[in-house]
C-alpha cells in the first residue's frame, strides 16, 4: 500500500509555545461559542481545493489535495501505475466535487471514511452502456450590473462535477446539454442559475448585500471584511446621498458605532458636525483625514455623489499605520473611478425646504413685563410698569412706541427658507482606460429675513459651493498603470457681520450673524419698538424713521440692552470669504511579476494648492434713547454722517506635496494568504507667507498573512516624525500586532451552512498624535518686542524698543502616546441574513502636554513650559446587528447600532492638598464643575438659617437656588463647586435604522439618540433680560411647587446664574435622522425612453426630536465652553428635500 501524507511530503513547521497557547485560547472561545449554538455532528464535512493541473499524474494531484485538506489518500502503487494524466481548473470547489470531476473517466474511484480517502477499482456492470449524451460547447460572457466584465466566476454544470471560470475578460467556454442547467457564482455577488439553450449565454450577476463581502481600504490597502482583523466601520456612498445635508460630516449620524457626531449649529457653509471616535481621549481629538491616500484637513465639502466609502479606522491594528497622526481614528474616504463599458452620464437635482429645528419660547410684552416687575419687588426696587401699563400690554391697544410686543427672535428669523443641489457625473471606459467626471454645485440660504442696508448689501447669510472632480486611469503597458485624480472646489461664504468688533473676514463669518441671534434672545419683548412699515422703504422720510426709531434701545437699561439686533443685523456690515482649493494625485503603478509574482511598486504624488481671500465691510452704528415722557429720542453712540469706514481685506493660503512610495507583495501559496508592504512617506505643507514649512516622514510597513481563511495575522510598524520637536525627540515607533480566527472555516463547521461567519479578533498597539498648542517649534526660545525702555532720566521722554524673551522653550518635548487595545467578534448567519459586530477596547493615551503651574515653585518668574506629563484612559464597547431578507418583490432590514465610551483624567497637574471636590483628577474630560442644588429657600428664615452663599455679591433671597456647602466652613463660595451633570460630549451613542423595498419603491428610516451628556440652557443672568416660557413656573410665596427659581429684574447679577446643576440640563434626545421615499421606474419604461436609470424621491433630515431639555436643540448647544450660556449659536435645521436621478 502507498499511503500518502503530510509529513511525508511536507516539512514540520514548529509552533513557538506562546503562539500555539493563542491557537488553543482561541479554539477553547470559539467552541464555548459554538456549543450555545448547535449540538455537535459527527458528519463529513467538505472542504473547498483550488487546482490548475493540465495532464499531471494522478499521484501528483492527490499529494495536493492532500496538502491543501490534510486527507490521507489510501492506494497501492500498482493501481497508480494505472491512472490516466489529470486535467483540473477548479478555484474554491468542494471536495467531493473535485474528487468526481478527477475520477471521471478513470478505472478507479473512491470513498472518503472521516480523513481517509481509499482509491480502489470501480466495480463495472455487466449490462451494456447507456449511450453517451451529445453535448455543445457554450461560450458567453459574465459582467457584473454596470456591464463590467468579470473574471473568476465559476461556471459549473448543475448536477455535475464539470466546471470552469471566466476568463479577464468574463469570457468562459464550457461543454454542456441542451437543457442543462449552468450555475454562476463568484464572491460577493448573488449566485446565478441559467439554463442552456444555444451556444451562447451572457449571463449579469448583481452585488450580494453581505457585510462579509465589503471591501474595507484603510488608506494603504485593501482587505475583504472577512479577511480584516482590525476594528474597521464602512459606510457606502449610497448610504450618504440618503441624507439631505449639504455636508457629508452630517450624514454620518447614526450611521456608524462608536462616531458621535455632534451639529451645534445650522449656520450656511458652517454647518459642519464634529466628530469623535470612540469618544474623547485628549483635548485634541480631531481625527486624521485620508482622501485617496492623501491626508487632508476636511473631507465634509467633498461632493457627496463623488464618494465610493468612507472606511472608519478605531483601534490600533488600523491606525498604527499613520504613527504620530493616527491616535484619534481614521477617516478613510474612496472616491468613485470609472469602470469599463460604455459611457454612463447621471444627473442628480435636488431642491429643499430648511427651517429650524426649534424656536425658543421666547414671552410676550405682558408676560415679560410681568415678571420684570416681580423682580424688582423680589429685590427691594419700584417697579416699573404699573398695573395700568401691565394692562395696556396684556390688550396690545397701546402706542407701539411706548408699548411695544416685539419677539425679536421671529421678526429676524425666517420661518423656512431654502437649499438647492445639483450634481452631473461621465464615466466608463475601455478594457485599457477608465474614466470619471463629476461636476457639483450646491446653494444654501440663510436664515435671517431680507432687510434694506444702506449699501444694499444681503441681511441673508449663504453659502455657495462648486465641486469638480477627474479621475482617469490608463494601462500604459499590461504591467502598468498611470491614474490621475484631480479634485477641486470654490466656496463662497457670505454674513452680514452682525459684530463690528471683529476686522478679520474669516473671523466675521464665523461669529457675526451669531452675535444677531444672541442679543435677539436677550432683548426683552418690551424694550423697544419694531415698526414694520418703515423697513425696506426706498422713500427717504420712511428711510429716516427706520433709522431712527427702529434704532431704540436701554428703556432704562444698561449692558446687552445697548444693542439694538434689528439695527446691528441692517448696519453692522457684510463680510465674504472665498476658498478656492485644488487637489492632485498622481499614481504610477508596475507590476514586477516578471521578478516575482506578486511583487509591485507604485509611486504617488499628490500636490494640495489652497487660497482663501475675504472682506469685511463694517458698520458704524447709531442707537437712541427714548424719553417716555416727552418722546424725544436721544442719540446713545455713533453717527449716521458716516454709516461705513473703509473695508479690510485679507487673504492667505498654503501648499502641500505628498510624496509616497510603495513596495507591495501579494502571493497565495495553497490556503497560506500573504501580503506585504513597505512604504516611505514625505509630506511638505508651507504657507505663502515666509513661515517655515511643516514636515513629516516616515517608514510604513506591514505584513498580513492568513492560513485557509482561518487563522489571521497583520503585524505594522511605523517609524515616522516631525520638524516641530527638537532633534532626539522628533521620530516615533508606532508598532501594533492583531490576530483572528474564524471558526466558520474549520472543516468540521462546513455542516452548519447557515453560518458564514464567526470570527475572533483581537489588536494592540501604539499609535501617536502631535501635541496641541504648542505652535512652532516649541521646543526653542523666542523672543520678541518687548515695551519701550526709557533711558537716563526716568522722567525723560526719550526712549527705545527692546526686544524680550517670550518664550521659554522645552527640549524635550514631543508627541502624546495612545496604548490601545481591541477585541471584537464577527458573526454572520443564516446566508448573511444576520450579521453581528462587537468590540470591547480601552486607549491609555500617555505623555499628554500639561502646564504645570500647579505644582512649580512661584518664583519661576516666568510663565512655565508645557511638559508631557499627563495621562487619560478611555474605554468602551460597540455593538452592530443586523438583520435583512428578501421575500419575492419585497426587501426590508433592520440595522441597530449601540456604543459606550466613558474617560477620565488620570494624571493631570493640580496643587498639593486640593479639596477631592475640587480635583478633576479621575473626571471625565469636558467634565462641568458647579454648585449642587439643594432646593429653594423658602423664606428669609430659610436663609438666616443656611449657610452664607457668597457666590456673588448680591445677597440671596427667597425663592433661590440652595447650595450645598461641601466643605461645611458656613459659607458657599468656588471652594464648594464638584463635579455635576454629564461630559458635554455623549457617553452613549446608539441608532436604529429601517429599510423597506417593493418592487421600485424604497423607503429608508433612521432613528439616532444619545445619552450621558449634559448642556446648559438659557438662564436668567446679568446678561440676559428677557424671559422665557419655563420661567413662568417660577417660586412664589404662593407657589407650592416651583420648577424655576424666583425671578429677579433682567440684566441683575444673582448667585443662581453661577454654573449648577438646575442650570446645567440632561441633553439626552432621540432624532428621527433622516427618512427617504424613492421610486425608480420599471426597466420597461426606461428602454422606451432610451434610459438607464430615473429615480424620484423626498427626503428629509431632522424631522423629529424627543427629549426633555427645553432649551433650543440639545444637540446644538453642545459647545466646548462648559460654562458659557448656549444662546449665541444658530439653530440646527430641519430639511425636507425633493430630488431626481437620471442616467442614460
């Protein structure tokens, strides 16, 4: 007997004791898993082999089987002898079937017991042959819905062993019946039954929606999902254009776990959400952006319709990979290339209706009057109104100068205003050159009403965007390739200023309409008239009125009251920025199969040019005075000789070269899977001005490697660094390991075919990100002008400038550290109907920049130099499931995900023998330190009988807030505020999303909440003079259960405006995010119109919020000031969009 194995033909490998440990941990996990599951089967299984044999022996084809399966084969020599030359072209088939298709035609045969397969003669019958059918050869071509061809897709005949895979070029020949059925499968797409008749057969495969088969791009490579080991979230192209928002940041809610994505404001072309992965490490938590392999600063003004995925890189597996940049997560965005076939052309048009999420309830003249007056009576002043002007408000039929109803907020803001989108995409190409074209523009309005100026300029903020984009990729030989991407973009920002103080353009547009809203919400109702028929007049006494009375303001007031929003909205100015930006990446790629096969290079350039130009025009304005007696107004400030000084202009901009070079190798040797890279790296970013350029350069290098489809391992090591640190300090090594094992794959799991999946994973690693607010060079001293010196006399008037040292450099500063650490599990069941994610990780981030003023001696003399000395740790847990099926006509899935990431301080800079109340060691970051509320005081014996609240000067009175006295000294004062609430940044993080398809309709569903987070609302203050609708619960002596502190007079300081937790609310909310109806047109109707493509839906963003904080959207106050009153931003909005897209 011949008996063949594995340790005959094969060397033995040895395993090292700690790896072979992980092999058994990882088995011992996977079975507990598997025993929840199933019961265990002693069945056959069947294993997948792959052969390309063309007349070998059989012998020769059995000893690979063997070493692809582990099966021994069981023959004598002499039946060896017997065989006939095999030949095979199988990828992935089943065992069995191989087996059949190789015996076929032979002497022998063979039958399988557990791993053992015994060859021995076939037993013929004595009966005569059934006669032979006579079969056809089939040729066709396999293409995928865009008409693209695709290779290796197995043709099989059904019921059959004989098969074969399409060629490049989708081609296949096959010999088959007339009649037989041919089955066409290939990975990631449906498979595909067709029966023959004829000779020819074209046969479109469509996309099989399977979380295994995505392809995730972490910026250097590519791996399918089920080969990935790190902790990667992908989100489609298609799944953003659901979304109507005019930024792609925003269309990222709810879609991906563990992103929080907070929008905290609605302003035009400012709308940008901030984005946390997996929460907040640092204070510098701003993630990398790679577009196309190039970083860049901001990828949320890319046209959407351009963008194939954004793949969101979380632990260190993936992010190890950008070494001192990567420590806050990846975004990684792919845009769109051409595919061959003829060209395809797509229109996309969309129109919408924008208003605001909220509007403040904001109390009328009588109500607001009201409770001024109680104010003034809560602290020992006359009142104002009497009840005969009480009256004249509470009827509205007194003079409109002397008793005014104004709410400013919706005399200046828009009920709904609009935003419109346009977009037009060329693509296809040729076996040799591929080519995609998209061209954008996008127009948003404002939401300020239009007003008459007097230089005309628009009261109306916009924001104007044109988006071009080239991709075009040509095989210069067949072993190389030459692509060119050229992306660029204008952007025109447009505000009437709102604030005069600010002289920078960029500035204005970023803060003035703000300060608009601001002083409309602290403008009391009362306070001075609005007199519609005098605006927008082009008549020169009406003009004059304008100017005047509608100009009023400090109705015996002081502070905020001094500015009027309707004259500071129509005469403070107009400021515009425009950002013109050009991207280009250059790619040169070489195949060097002729050296070894696998190995490539490629080289890529890219080149970033960026220019942003402003003015700002700003006004001069004029505000009066009313006297109530004789209705003379008085001028307060200003002239109205001069509206307008001269404008200020600005401009700047830099440029950046990225150079890097690959060296990749990709080779498959029976189930052990390879792929290496090595990468050197060199970016260059100067500004236009003489300033030094900044400088990074590296060394990337990565290997992955996985067994069968089985076992996993990627290993990467990073070496990269920065100009800004001091020689010594200036590289890093960033190294991280990360292993998996699917159980799916096993041999002894082939019986449970309902699982597709199930898959351990686990990273560590070392990643970095630069230090914040350390500017230029840090590391040096500088020195600059410093006041002038008299000399001689101290009295004489003759003096010099000199120069000073201002700053004390540390040498030895450098980057933070994060130490992260991942592990997840991938489930995937029932044909992939079912898909499960989980990830449990933690991140130590070390070497944290800190001022340590705290604990340094005082006589320094000299502000101290920032050291890494601090310490945060972050942890949390992800969870995706989903669940999608399709019955018939009808498709629907259900998607949720769920996330927690909570953080504290660990090491931080704080004096010796601070009170533990006081200490923000242990605290999360963004945590609010305030007064604990402990009711109301109830009466003046209540505060007799309290301790002494010294919070402000202002003594406290009935119906106040109560403050605890940690300390128990008797008195209230900053050595009694704790930490209270939540981070303004949410802890929990979760989304539930429904999608629906009947035949040409589909209907999409996303729901989106947060919890764990806190935010302040508008609170009665020295700053604010009107009053709100929750204020009307206030404390009185006949109010038995108050929800509101007791009022005082607007504009007057009080101890309950200091940060508390009344003030500081629960922002906790659940959004119906988005919604679309779409309807694409049946194919019968779209070759009538010589079309390949009409669709029409609505959509809508925002539609819907539910939570218990009554300020304006909890979302939208979430700034990064803890303790500044959220009334200065402008609202988030509402969408509800209309759109078309057609292609031909």
């Amino acid at each position: 007997m011949y008996r063949i194995s594995t340790k005959e033909w094969g060397i033995p490998v040895p395993i090292r004791p700690y790896f072979a440990k992980f092999l058994l941990m990882m088995r011992v996990i996977s079975f507990l898993m598997l025993a929840t599951l199933m019961q265990v089967s002693a069945k056959t299984v069947a294993q997948k082999v792959s052969l390309n044999a063309s007349n070998a022996t059989l012998k020769a084809v059995l000893k690979d089987i063997s070493k692809q399966c582990g099966y021994h084969f069981v023959i004598t020599e002499s039946r060896l002898k017997e065989s006939r030359p095999v030949s095979i072209h199988v990828k992935d088939m089943e065992l069995p079937a191989v087996l059949d298709e190789i015996f076929r035609g032979q002497v022998l045969t063979y039958s399988i017991n557990k791993t053992t397969i015994v060859v021995k003669e076939k037993d013929f019958p004595d009966t005569e042959p059934a006669p032979a059918l006579v079969i056809q050869e089939i040729r066709g071509k396999v293409t995928d819905e865009s008409n693209s061809p695709l290779p290796g897709v197995s043709v099989k005949v059904k019921g059959t062993s004989t098969g074969t895979q399409t060629n490049e070029k989708g081609e296949f020949t096959i010999r088959a019946d007339n009649g037989a059925v041919l089955i066409f499968s290939f990975i990631g797409f449906e498979t595909r039954e067709a029966t023959v008749a004829g000779s020819n057969l074209n046969i479109a495969l469509t996309t099989k929606q399977s979380a295994i088969n995505t392809v995730v791009v972490n910026g250097y490579t590519s791996q399918r999902r089920s080969d990935v080991t790190a902790a990667i979230s992908t989100v489609s192209g298609a799944e953003l254009l659901k979304a109507p928002v005019t930024n792609v940041n925003n269309a990222l809610a709810g879609l991906v776990p563990g992103l929080v994505v907070q929008q905290t404001s609605g302003r035009p072309g400012i709308n940008s959400a901030a984005l946390y992965i997996r929460g907040q490490v640092s204070s510098n938590a701003t993630a990398l952006i790679i577009v196309d392999g190039v970083e860049r600063t901001s990828f949320g003004d890319i046209d959407p319709n351009e963008i194939e995925s954004i793949n969101i890189l979380k632990d260190a597996s993936s992010t190890a990979l950008y070494g001192l940049k990567g420590a806050n997560g990846v975004f990684v965005i792919t845009t769109k290339k051409g595919k061959e076939g003829p060209a395809k052309v797509a229109l996309t048009s969309n129109f919408a209706v924008v208003s605001p999420t909220r509007r403040p309830d904001v109390l009328g003249a009588y109500e607001s009057a009201m409770l001024y007056n109680e104010g003034q009576i809560n602290v020992g002043d006359p009142r104002t109104f009497t009840d005969e002007d009480l009256q004249i408000f509470k009827d509205g039929t007194g003079d409109k100068l002397l008793y005014p109803d104004v709410n400013w907020y919706s005399e200046l803001v828009k009920e709904h205003w609009s935003q419109n989108q346009q977009n037009l995409t060329i693509s296809g190409g040729t076996k040799h050159i591929k080519y995609f074209t998209s061209f954008g523009h996008q127009f948003e309005n404002g939401n300020f009403k239009e007003f008459k100026t007097p230089l005309d300029y628009s009261t109306t903020p916009s924001y104007r965007r044109y988006n071009f984009r080239a991709r075009v990729s040509m095989d210069v030989t067949q072993s190389t390739n030459f692509e060119v991407n050229l992306a660029g973009r204008n952007e025109h920002r447009y505000s009437p200023t709102g604030f005069t103080e600010y002289n920078d353009p960029a500035g204005a547009v970023s803060n003035g309409i703000e300060g608009v809203v601001g002083r409309a919400l602290k403008m009391p109702s009362w306070a001075s008239p609005f007199f519609k028929e005098y605006i927008n007049s082009d008549d020169p006494a009406l003009i004059a009125l304008d100017a005047t009375y509608n100009h009023i303001v400090n109705y015996g007031l002081a502070g905020v009251n001094s500015v009027n929003p309707y004259a500071l909205l129509t005469y403070g100015g107009y400021a515009f920025t425009d950002n013109n930006v050009g991207e280009a990446v250059f790619t040169l790629s070489q195949q060097l199969d002729a050296i070894t096969q696998g190995l490539s290079v490629k080289a890529q350039f890219g080149y970033d040019a960026t220019q942003l130009s402003g003015k700002l025009q700003r006004g001069s304005i004029g505000y009066f005075n009313l006297d109530r007696t004789t209705l003379a107004l008085t001028p307060v400030a200003g002239t109205y000789n001069d509206f307008f000084g001269a404008p200020a202009y600005t401009r700047s901009g830099y440029t950046k070269t990225n150079l890097q070079v690959f060296i990749n190798y990709l080779r498959s040797f029976g189930k052990h899977n390879i792929s290496a890279n090595l990468i050197g790296q060199r970016e260059l970013q100067g500004a236009t001005t003489a300033a030094a350029p900044f400088a990074n350069q590296g060394l990337i290098s990565q290997l992955t490697y996985n067994y069968g489809g089985r076992y996993f391992l990627t290993g990467s090591a990073t070496y990269n660094g920065s100009e800004n640190y001091a020689s010594g300090y200036r590289y890093g090594f960033f190294p991280s390991a990360s292993l998996g094992y699917n159980l799916a794959n096993e041999a002894f799991m082939q019986k449970y075919d309902w699982i597709s999946m199930l898959k351990v994973r686990g990273s560590v690693g070392r990643v970095g990100i630069p230090s914040p607010g350390t500017g230029r060079f840090y590391y040096q001293n500088k020195f600059g002008a410093g006041a002038n010196v008299p000399f001689g006399n101290p009295n004489s008037s003759f003096s010099a400038p000199t120069y000073i040292q201002t700053q004390y450099g540390n040498p030895y500063v450098t980057f933070e550290v994060s130490l992260k650490r991942n592990i997840g599990l991938d489930v995937s069941l029932f044909r992939d109907r079912l898909s499960i994610t989980a990830d449990v990780f933690d991140d130590t981030r070390s070497d944290i920049l800190t001022t340590r003023s705290a604990t340094s001696f005082a006589t320094y003399g000299a502000t101290v130099p920032s050291t890494n000395y601090g310490m945060n740790y972050n942890k949390g847990y992800e969870l995706t499931v989903q669940y999608r099926n399709k019955v018939r006509n009808f498709s629907y899935s259900v998607t949720g995900n769920f996330s927690y990431a909570h953080n504290e301080r660990r090491i931080m800079d704080e004096a010796p023998g601070l009170a533990a109340n006081l200490k923000a060691t242990g605290t999360p970051l963004g945590t609010y330190f305030g007064y604990h509320v402990l009711g109301f005081y109830a009466d003046q014996h209540d505060i007799d009988n309290s301790p002494l609240n010294k919070v402000t000067a202002f003594p406290s009175i009935p119906g106040d807030l109560k403050y605890e006295d940690i300390n128990g000294d008797g008195i209230i004062n900053n050595q009694d505020v704790m930490p209270i609430g939540h981070p303004n940044i949410p802890e929990y993080n979760g989304s539930l999303q429904f999608q629906f398809g009947y035949k040409g309709f589909q209907l999409s569903m996303l729901f989106n909440g947060v919890t764990n987070v806190s935010s302040n609302v508008i609170f009665q203050s020295a700053s604010l003079a009107q009053y709100y609708g929750p204020m009307l619960g206030r404390w009185t002596p006949d109010n038995p259960n108050p929800t509101w502190p007791a009022v005082r007079p607007g504009l007057s300081a009080n101890p309950n405006e200091s940060l508390n937790d009344f003030i500081l609310q629960d922002a906790s909310y659940i959004k119906l995010r988005n919604v679309q109806l779409s309807y694409s047109l049946p194919t019968s109707l779209l070759n009538k119109w010589r079309l390949t493509g009409l669709t029409v839906y609505v959509s809508g963003q925002n539609l819907k919020t539910w939570t218990k904080f009554y300020g304006l959207d909890p979302e939208n106050t979430m700034s990064g000031n803890a303790y500044a009153p959220a009334i200065t931003t402008i609202p988030t909005t509402k969408v509800i969009n209309f759109g078309l897209n057609l292609s031909f």
